[in-house]
C-alpha cells in the first residue's frame, strides 16, 4: 500500500515538472512568434518604401527626359517643321488650288485617311490653319464623319478576321464590351467617352463591328465625342500659324494678343487633359461597376447550384426524393 502511495507522488511529480516545462516552451515560443510577426510586418514595410523610391526615380527620369525633348523640339524641331513643312504648304495653298478645291481635298483627307489607320491630326491642323473656326469646323466634322462610316461598313465585311485579331488583345476587347450593355443612351455616352479617351478612334471604328453595338448609338455619340477634338485641333491650327507669322512674316504681336494666347493655349492644354482624365476615369468605374455585377451574379449562380446539390443529395435533411412514394395497398374487403 505505501509502495503504490509513493508511485502515485513521484507520477504526480512528474506530470506536474512536464506541465511547468511544457507551460515554459509555450512562453517562450510566443515570444519568437511576436518577433517573427513583426519581422514580417517591418520586411513589408520596407518593401513598400523601396518599391515608392523606384516609381519616383523612375517618374523624375520621365520627367527629365520630357522636358529635354520639349527643350530639343523647341530648338531645333520647331524651326525645321515651320521652314520645311508649314511655310511651303502655306505658300502651295495660296498659290495651286482655291478654298472650294482646298476643302474638298481636305475633306476626302479626313475622309479616307482614317480607312488605313492613319492619324487625321496634321490635316485638321491645317484645316484650322486655313479656314478657322467657322468653316473649319464644318470641314472637320464632315470629314471625320464620312471617315467613321467608311471603316465602319468596311469593318462589317472584315468582322470575322477582327474578331481573331481581338483575341490577342483581351483588355481592350473587355472595354470595347462596355460599349454594348445597357439602353440606348448608355451606348451614347460610352462611345462618346471613347472618342474623348486615349483609345485610338481609328482602331475603335473597326473594333466596334465586333460587338452587338446598334449603329445610331455609335454615329450619334461618335459625332458627339469628336466636337471638342476638333476645336482643340482647329485652335492648335491657329497658333501655330500666328506662330509662323511672328517668326517668319511681319507680324509683331501686341501685349494683348501675348496674353490672349497664353491664357488660350493654356485653357486648351487644361481642357485637353481634363477630357481625356474624365474620359478614362469613367470608363474605368464603368469597367469595375461591370466586374461587380458579373461576380454578383456568379456568386447568385453558385448558391443555386449548392442549393440544388443540397436538395438532390441523399442523407441530407433537404434532401428531396425524385422517385414517388409507393401508394399503400388497398384494404382487403
């Protein structure tokens, strides 16, 4: 009896060391968890701060490098383009064709150059150049119109093989699906925004043949979003050649006609960068409005096909059996 007494302390015993040094690891293990949280959490932190140096080095050398080419463009660019490109055409166009022949050949410009992806911009400059506002918008507006319905039509023979080329750009194909959901006037607004945005308008007129798109959406809000691309383009028309006649001519501009173009160029420039950020800004909260919808409605998708799952699983309280009941047998009379 004694003997099993003090087999039973000395058990005690031990079991009571193994809790008190089990208790000590469990201390001292959290500790070195603590510490390892927090290495993680400094290693993060100092991620975070090198990843920050590297976008700001690298937006300060975009920066240089911007204004080293601005500087080289003003300095000898700008000369070379006024003496070999604008002064001639200018010259040309006073001499070889009258306005009526001028606008048509302009027109057909606007008109055809976008059929083979080529930018439009040099000949509304000249169209600002040599008509201005009046005139010269009309001249724009006809022109890049009949451009836009030309790579349309074209692009309904060709959708087939633009559809395959799309395939190899599936971010721009999930904007261009933008442009086809909702009402009428949802598709206005987003190819309007579209002419607006960086998106090229060029590119976009055959794309969009891809998409279930109705047609008077896309002209009216086409028309719509090339308004304020042709006054900035007629404006920039303008200065360029009061430019060319300070320089060149004996024009001598006047305190006021100084500020008036400062103060013109530099609402141009705001109104230019305010478009296209708005633009872009929508088109992306549109894109991620439309993310949200389709994981809404797979999430909509998935619980009902859990739900079903549940139903038709057996053993479960819900489940439901797809075979009837045997009826019960008739009473015997």
């Amino acid at each position: 009896m004694r003997k099993s007494l003090e087999l039973i302390a000395k058990q005690a015993t031990n079991l009571e060391n193994q809790t008190r040094d089990h208790v000590g690891y469990a201390r001292l293990d959290i500790p070195n968890e603590m510490g390892t949280v927090e290495a993680h959490a400094s290693h993060s932190q100092g991620g975070g701060r090198i990843k920050s140096f590297i976008w700001w080095m690298k937006f300060t050398a975009l920066l240089i490098v911007v204004i080293l080419s601005v500087l080289i463009f003003l300095k000898w660019g700008m000369p070379f383009i006024f003496e070999k490109v604008l002064i001639p055409i200018m010259k040309w166009e006073a001499t070889a064709f009258g306005r009526p022949v001028l606008a048509l050949v302009l027109v057909a410009s606007l008109a055809l150059f976008p059929v083979f992806l080529i930018p439009s911009g040099p000949s509304m400059w000249l169209v600002g150049m040599i008509f201005g506002y009046g005139l010269g918008f009309v001249i724009i507006m006809v022109g890049t119109t009949i451009g836009m319905l030309l790579t349309y039509f074209i692009g309904l023979l060709f959708r087939d093989q633009i559809h395959r080329w799309l395939k190899r750009w599936p971010k721009k194909a999930d904007m261009l699906r933008l442009a086809v959901e909702g009402s009428w006037f949802h598709q206005f607004r987003i190819v309007a925004l579209f002419r607006v945005s960086p998106f090229p308008y060029t590119i976009f007129n055959y794309a969009i043949v891809v998409t279930s798109l109705r047609f008077w959406p896309y002209f009216f809000g086409s028309i719509a979003g090339m308004v304020p691309e042709s006054f900035i383009y007629i404006y920039s028309g303008r200065l360029i050649r009061t430019f060319a006649d300070v320089k060149y001519g004996n024009h001598h501009l006047t305190p006021v006609e100084i500020v008036y173009n400062v103060i013109s160029l530099a609402i141009a420039v705001i109104a230019t960068v305010a478009f296209t950020v708005y633009a872009k800004k929508a088109l992306n909260d549109l894109k991620i409005k439309e993310a949200d919808n389709e994981a809404r409605e797979s999430n909509v998708i998935t619980s009902g096909q859990e739900k079903i799952r549940t139903e038709v699983t057996p053993g479960h309280p819900n489940f439901t059996s797809v075979h009837p009941k045997p009826s019960s047998p008739a009473a015997s009379p």
